[in-house]
C-alpha cells in the first residue's frame, strides 16, 4: 500500500490540473457533435483557458514512404464559454520508413486550390515499437475560414512534396461534426 501512495498522489495532482470542462461545468460547452468527432475537452483553471482537440484520426495508410498519417485539429478560448476561434492548430502526425527531409514542403489542396500555411514541426523517436522509423508531428496555423472551407468542399488532400494524401469521406464528415464545437451555443 505504501508503494501506491507517490501514484496516488502524482493521479490526484494531474488530474486536478486538467479539468474535463464537462465534468466540472455542463453548461460550458453544451454542443455536441453528431458522432463522428471523437474529441477531448480540457481547461486549464490556472490559465482560465479550454482547448477542445479531435482524437488523432487516420487519413491515410502506406503511401510512398510513408507509413501513415494522422489528422488532430483543435481549438482553444478563454474561459469556458466557447468562443469561435480565429485560428485552428491542424495538427498532422506522420510516421515515415526512413529519414525525415529538413525541408518537407506541404500543401493543402482544398477543391484544387492551393493553400499554404505555417507550421511547427518536429520529429518523434522510433513511433512504432520495432522498426527503425520516425514520426513526425506538424501543426499548422490555420485560419478558421480556410477550416471551413475544407469542411464545404467536395476534395480535400494534403500533399507532402511529391506525395498526395487524398482526405476520404469518414475524416471530412469527422471535421464537419467537429466544426460544431467552434460554434458558440445559441
């Protein structure tokens, strides 16, 4: 029992610093998605700030030299009260066969539209248990208008050089329902 107690203790102190905004207010944000959008609500008290994210979702399988790649958007306001955000972090998770290029160049093709955004980006040690390969984790700073425009629109792919990610129907529907959160309750 006595061994127990540093855990305990560790649980209470995290789970006291993130606070589910549900739980501890069910009126701070009272929209639902339909269901496709798996997402993770947290507030930070300290802060006064809530950050709403979508579960990291599948895009893409094996593609070129890449093994998979992953979508997680998210959100954040002051306070608890959902306010619609000017900019959304479209976060994009990769884990590649190989060597990460220092000068990847993505873009995201919205009904044949071009759109570049900036990002941060950085690499994550041997994400598959086994295998001698890197992950690697970008988030772009993208404004809420252009999120929109990906929820309306009938093509959707991310391309990384020469590399094309064709976004199917499953993640655009999940980034539809998700587009509900970023809506203040009326």
């Amino acid at each position: 029992m006595n061994n127990l107690t540093p855990l305990l203790l560790a649980l209470i102190l995290s789970v006291s610093q993130l606070t589910l905004v549900r739980s501890a207010n069910p009126a701070a944000v009272s929209v639902e998605p339909q269901d496709s959008a798996k997402s993770e609500t947290t507030y930070d008290a300290e802060k006064d700030k809530t950050v709403i994210r979508l579960a990291p979702l599948q895009i893409s399988g094996e593609n070129g030299k890449y093994h998979s790649l992953q979508m997680s958007p998210s959100f954040s306001f002051p306070g608890r009260q959902v306010v619609t955000p000017s900019i959304i972090d479209f976060e994009l998770q990769t884990v590649v066969r190989g060597r990460l290029r220092t000068d990847l160049y993505v873009v995201f093709m919205i009904d044949g539209e071009k759109v570049f955004l900036s990002s941060s980006r950085w690499a994550i040690k041997r994400p598959v248990p086994g295998r001698v390969w890197v992950g690697e984790r970008l988030v772009f700073r993208m404004p809420y208008e252009t999120f929109v425009k990906i929820t309306k629109a009938n093509s959707f792919e991310i391309k990384f050089d020469a590399v094309t990610f064709s976004v199917g129907e499953t993640p655009k529907q999940a980034l539809r329902d998700f587009l509900t959160y970023m809506k203040p309750a009326s």
